[in-house]
C-alpha cells in the first residue's frame, strides 16, 4: 500500500511541475540543431534565415531585434569573406559565444542575439539594437524651469539618464525579470548607505514574486506591488522625469524602473507627495510655497465645491445669504430634476468631454473640450435642463482638477467627487461631513512599502513639513524625510 501511495504521489508531482511550467519557457529538451530550432519558431514569419554555402552555415535571428550595422560589420562581413578553413580562428573573438542547449539558443533569438549554426556548433553574437524613441521632454509632467529631458521605453537609456545625473559608485542596480512571456526587465535602484535596507528587500521581494503573464508598464507592475490594490488612491508616485527620480534618491526613496516603459516607480510615497512639481525647487521658495498652497486648495475645491452645493440646495437653502437665495431659486425654477440628479449629470457631461479631448487628436480634442463645455453648457441653461450655479460649480470643480499635478491622482479625486456627491444628496451636510470623515480614515490607514502613506500629518512629524506643506528655503533642509527611514538623516551641510 504504501508502495502505491509513494508512485501516486510521485505522479501527481510530476504532473504539477508540467502544469507549473512557465508558458514563456522553451520546452525543447531534445539535441541542439538548426532543424530543432526551426520547430521552436514555426509560423513566425518574420523569423530571417541566412545560408553562407562556403562555410556550410546557418544565420538566425529577427531582423527588427537587430542592429543591421553591427549586424553586417561584426557577422556578416567577415563570414563572407574568410574561407571555412579560417572559421575557428574567427570563432575565437569575444562576439561569438557558444550555445549549450535549445532553450539558451531559442531565448537568445528572442532577445536580439544572431544564432550561427556551423558544423562546429552552435554560436550566438550579440546584435541587440531595434528602433527607439528619443530622449523628448514629458507631455505629462511638463515644467517651466529646470532639464527638460524625459524617460522613453529603453531601460538602458533611462539607466544612462540617471547615471549622468548621480556619477556615484553608491548607486546600485538590482535587475530582475517579470513576466512568463514578455520577460520583461525591471531593475530596482537606490543609494547605498541611504536607503533604507528593509524597504530594498521588501522592494525586492515583491517583485520576485509577481506571477503574471505579461508587464507591458510600470503602472502595471504598481498594482502588482501595492499594500492596497483596491484603494482609489495611488500608493507608489511615478514620474517620468530623471530629476525628480535623482531627487527622490537622494532622500533615501527607491526607484524601480521597467523596460518599454518611460514611468519610474518611487518608493515609499507620501499622499502630499502626489501635489509636488519640479518647479517648486527651480522658482524661489516663496513662489513655491505659494502654488503648493494653492493645489491643496484646488484639491479642496475640486471634492467640495458641487458636493456642497448640492447638500445646500436639497436641505440647507438656510446658509445660502439672501441676496444670492433670489437668484438661485430663479435658476432653479425651471429645472425639473432634484440637485443631486442634476449635478450627477453635468459631472459625468464633463467626464465624458474630458476623456474625449484626451482620447482624439491634439488639436481636435482640445477644441472638443473648449467648444463642447460652452455650448452643452450655455445651451442647457438655456433649457433649462440646470441652473447656471451648478455650471459654475461644475466648471470650478473640474478647473481645480487639473490643478493637481498627478494625472493618477487626479483620477482618484474625481471618483470620489462622485461619492461625496452621492452622500450630500443622500443626507446634506451630515453626509458631505461623513464622506470627508472616511476618506480621512482610510488615509490613515494606508501605508505604502509598509511606510505610513499620511506622513507627516498621521503620524505627526512637524520636522518634514516644511518640505511638504509648504517649500522651505533650501538651507532649511537638513535631514532627509523621515518615511525614508534612512539609517542617514542627513542632507544638507548648507549654512543660512
């Protein structure tokens, strides 16, 4: 019996390694040939073959992976013209390394290698250089002042980026890979003996282990990593500028970066980190303070402003002054629907212009936008359909928005704009006040990296916030953030 149960169990094991088995992975186990490779890539067409007859050897390899100069100087040319007796002093140079099994050659081939199949073996030389973007300024955190230069989708270029910006032996690079079938490469960076260590290897464990098929972006490998996948709020800043990200590495934060994406990753974050802009830093403290100031206030207005007018016009016509009461209630007069009908339709008008003009061509969408929100907006006055109050209030609400420099964050504020809306129909102020309550709440629960995300509001740490609520002159920063966490506090020697 217990014969039985030792072959059933070996069985069922080697039955789930099979099932196991990364779909990504080559399952070719066979002898290492060119016939064999062959059948790995069958029905990809764009798979180029190249037979030199003199030598009795095979070329393989994606034409659009690889560098067709180095392609033609370092292979092709001196395989054309030397003769086959020659070959195995050819094969002695650096480029050429040879190939042990079918599942090395097959991922070589994928990742922009050239595979050579001669009757001596199999060898591989490195040829990796398709078409990239260049180095352009962001279209979504644009600045006035300071470099103008942004990430694009080759990890190499963005690594480059940020070592000419940080010439420190301190910097470390961890590489790992994601994905079973994109194997995508995601590196994690930060500064040695200033980050905090147990935030790299939390970091680090995270990553290795994701399970997922494909990662096409740095945004989707947030949600794979986060404390609180179903918040509404991000959890992780990312940035597609290099000095914020040297900034950030500075403060003893971690950096994760990912192939074919021009996003950073930055790690912890803070909630008041999502209303910073490179251009506090580059304009003088007091103007930086100032616009700090007043995205908090748009932040304020853009979840208040028709939240509270519709918990005022449903039950608390007794706040609104008197002279203002007159005018309101002949706007109002002609409107068939309650005020939280009504607002609830003019937010989502807006929502949908506003994904429009995101959706179409630049010049079209911006003049979707522009005429759109005058026409549906006077005509529907004129209709009646609402009060030209909440036109304001909507207009106010969504102007405010796009004051927050996060375009995620941005997303996040206006959910729960709808919520809030929600509630102060439901129940007026009391609900309004109970929708700000549990937001405040679940703020304060969330952590990022472990981090508490509300620092230094919850918990308290009156030493950080002259960098957060307000931007203080730059000899005032002398310790780094304390969400850092860094066993190296400070970071400025600057006297006043």
């Amino acid at each position: 019996m217990s014969i039985f149960k030792k072959i059933t169990q070996m069985f069922s094991a080697s039955k789930n390694q099979q099932e196991q088995a990364p779909q990504g992975t080559p399952q070719t186990s066979g002898p290492l040939t060119l016939d064999s490779i062959l059948q790995e890539f069958k029905d990809c067409s764009d798979l180029t073959r190249y037979s030199i007859p003199q030598l009795e050897a095979e070329l393989l390899y994606f034409e659009h992976q690889v560098n067709l100069q180095i392609y033609e100087r370092d292979v092709l040319r001196p395989l054309l013209n030397i003769r086959k007796e020659e070959l195995d002093d050819l094969l002695r140079q650096s480029q050429f390394v040879a190939a042990s099994n079918p599942a090395g050659t097959v991922n070589g081939i994928l990742k922009g290698e050239i595979a050579l199949f001669i009757p001596q073996g199999v060898y591989l030389i490195d040829a990796y250089g398709p078409e990239k973007r260049t180095i352009e300024q962001s279209q979504s955190e644009s600045a006035i002042n300071g470099p103008h230069d942004a990430f694009n989708e080759t990890l190499d270029t963005n690594l480059s980026l940020i070592r000419q910006k940080f010439k420190s032996n301190r910097l470390k690079v961890r590489q790992f890979q994601v994905g079973e079938l994109t194997k995508t490469k995601v590196c994690l960076l930060y500064i040695d003996g200033v980050a905090s260590m147990e935030y790299v290897d939390e970091m680090a464990r995270r990553i290795e282990a994701i399970e997922f098929n494909s990662l096409y972006d740095a945004t989707m490998l947030t949600q794979m990593i986060e404390d609180f996948p179903n918040s509404l709020f991000p959890l992780f800043q990312t940035s597609e500028r290099p000095d914020i990200t040297i900034s950030k590495l500075s403060e003893g934060k971690i950096i994760v970066i990912a192939d074919q994406s021009p996003s950073a990753i930055i790690a912890p974050s803070s909630f008041f980190e999502f209303f910073t802009t490179p251009d506090d830093y580059y304009n003088r403290w007091a103007v930086g303070t100032a616009l700090r100031l007043l995205r908090y206030l748009a932040f304020l207005i853009t979840i208040s402003m028709t939240s509270l007018y519709v918990a005022i016009t449903t039950y608390h016509y007794e706040m609104i002054p008197e002279n203002l009461l007159v005018s309101l209630t002949e706007s109002r007069s002609r409107v068939p629907f309650p005020p939280i009908i009504e607002a609830l339709l003019m937010e989502t008008t807006i929502e949908m212009l506003r994904e429009a003009g995101a959706r179409l061509p630049t010049k079209i969408g911006q003049t979707i936008g522009i005429v759109g929100g005058i026409v549906i907006g006077t005509a529907a006055v004129e209709a009646g359909f609402t009060s030209n109050i909440l036109i304001i209030s909507v207009a106010m609400s969504a102007i405010a928005s796009f004051v927050v420099p996060s375009y995620i964050m941005s997303g996040s504020i206006r959910l729960i704009r709808f919520g809030l809306i929600i509630l102060s129909g439901m129940l007026g102020n009391f609900g309004f006040v109970t929708g700000i309550a549990l937001m405040i709440i679940h703020l304060s629960k969330l952590t990022s990296l472990g981090a508490p995300y509300t620092i230094p509001a919850a918990p308290i740490r009156p030493v950080d916030w002259k960098d957060i609520f307000i931007r203080g002159p730059f000899w005032s920063f002398s310790q780094r953030p304390s969400q850092s966490a860094s066993p190296n506090k400070n970071i400025n020697k600057m006297k006043k």
